[in-house]
C-alpha cells in the first residue's frame, strides 16, 4: 500500500532528523542540516505522490490531512526552534523563565486564532474534509490560511495550517520542557550540558538498549524496556520511534548478526587491548 510507503520514508527522515548535529551555540549549522533534510525528504514525498495518482478522494484526503503535514511540520518546527535558541537572553534564570513563558503565551494565542480549525484537528473531525484537504476544492477565500506552497499540486487549503499546529504543539512541549529544566523539575540532557549527541544509526542505539535489557543491566533486572528507552532519549536527544520496530530491523540481519553492532565494538576494544599489550616501551 502506498500509505505504508509513506509511513517508511517517514521513519527515514526522523532517523536522519535524530543524526542532525546539535553543536552547542551554532543553532545556524542545525537549521540549515535540518532544512536540508526537509527539502530532500518532501522532494522524495511529492515524487512518490506523483508517481502514482490517487486511488480515489479518500487516499487524497488521507495524503494532505495525515502525511504532508507531518513532513512539513519538521521544517516549521526547526525554524521555531532556531528562533528560541536566538532570541533567548543572555542573563538570570528568571529572564530566561520570562522569554519562555511568553513564547509559551503566543502559542496559545495561535490556538485562539485558530480556534474552530484546531479543534477541528484535535477531534480528528472529518465533515469538512473534501473542502480542506482536496485539490481545488472550493473554499471562501477568508476561510483560507496562509499557503506558502502556491503549487495546486502539493498544497490544498489546510495541509499547511495542520502542519504548524504539529510543530506548534511540538513546540509548545519542547518550552514546557526548558521551563521545567529551570524549575528543577526536569532534568537537563547529558549529552546536551556535554556537547554530545548519538548521531550514530538509531538501529543501534536500539541493539545497545536490548543488550542492556536482556542482561539486567538495570534495577537488578527488573526495568521495563520503556523505562531504558526513554533514559537514552533523553540522555542521547534522539527519538527512538518504536523499539519494536527497530528490534524487528535487528532480527533480520540474520545473514552477518543480529547482534552486528555489538559485535563490532566487541572487536575494537579487543583490537585495543591486543595494540596495548604488544606495546613494550624501551
């Protein structure tokens, strides 16, 4: 099924959101590998949309109200994120708190404009569907949001305005998280105070996880998997999209190992200890 297509090329360009590098006091060089990203992966989205024509006016809708959105979202998000990063102060706790808090309150002010329309999203309401989310359909002009994609092609009247309510509750999330953080009630990422982030494949992360799990590497064996998982998302600022899935890409790498990657950190560290051992200093 094409939707299942959609969903995969989906799961690819979170897998290369989660590598984008997140280098400390550069928010510019994030920005730009993430509109990088996004202009690669909504090239591939509308070839694939083009390459074979709708079945009928439901898959259309399905395209427009579920799956663009969600790509493009990425990008509003991204340019959000950037404008959070620049516009923070440099000062107290307190003026930081300030700043967030007002960012906080012009999000709920884009809910309020929008109100029957992001109630409409919220409810998973359909009966106006054929009217938002189909090619020329027709719409009073004033109903109309804002469409920075003019081309009649890949863009009806609501696709862009549900996507920024995705990266506006992504949004609102992420400054409810940093107020936490300076609240104390939510702890900083590691990785992030360190200037560290994974940017290896997410398949291996997932192996590491289930090595951890399988072993009892936590609370003496008593741990739930989700538990682990959400550690390393925080700890690695990934978002691992479903274990399951990524144990299911683990378990067909039946032909080299299904344990690839640990069995290749296996070999470096005993690479490392033979080159010490051979070491013999005069």
């Amino acid at each position: 099924m094409k939707h299942e297509i959609y969903e995969k090329l989906y799961a690819e360009f979170k897998d290369a959101l989660a590598g984008v590098s997140s280098i400390e006091g550069s928010p510019i060089q994030s920005l730009s590998e993430t509109l990088a990203l996004c202009r690669k992966f909504l090239a591939q989205l509308r070839e694939m949309m083009t390459s074979v024509p709708f079945e009928d006016s439901l898959a259309e809708i399905h395209f427009f109200k579920s799956v663009k959105p969600k790509f493009y979202a990425e990008k509003i998000y991204a340019f959000e994120c950037y404008g959070l990063a620049m516009n923070k102060p440099v000062g107290t706790g307190e003026m930081i708190r300030v700043f967030l808090e007002d960012e906080l309150r012009q999000v709920h002010r884009f809910f309020k404009q929008y109100a029957f329309l992001y109630q409409y999203y919220r409810a998973g309401e359909a009966g106006l569907d054929s009217q938002y989310f189909l090619r020329g359909a027709d719409l009073p002009l004033p109903l109309v949001p804002e469409i920075p994609d003019p081309n009649p092609d890949f863009s009806t009247a609501m696709d862009y305005l549900f996507a920024k309510f995705i990266a506006y509750e992504m949004l609102q999330q992420e400054i409810l998280r940093r107020i936490g953080v300076l609240d104390g009630k939510v702890a900083p990422s590691l990785t992030k105070e360190a200037g560290l982030k994974w940017t290896g494949k997410i398949v291996n992360l997932g192996e590491l996880i289930y090595g951890l799990y399988y072993t009892g590497q936590f609370n003496h064996g008593n741990a739930q998997l989700s538990e682990i998982v959400a550690l390393f998302e925080r700890m690695c600022e990934v978002k691992i999209r479903d274990v399951h899935h990524t144990f299911g890409e683990i378990r067909e790498r039946k032909v080299s190992s299904p344990s690839k990657f640990i069995d290749s950190m296996s070999a470096a560290i005993r690479d490392r200890v033979d080159e010490d051992l051979r070491y013999k200093p005069g």
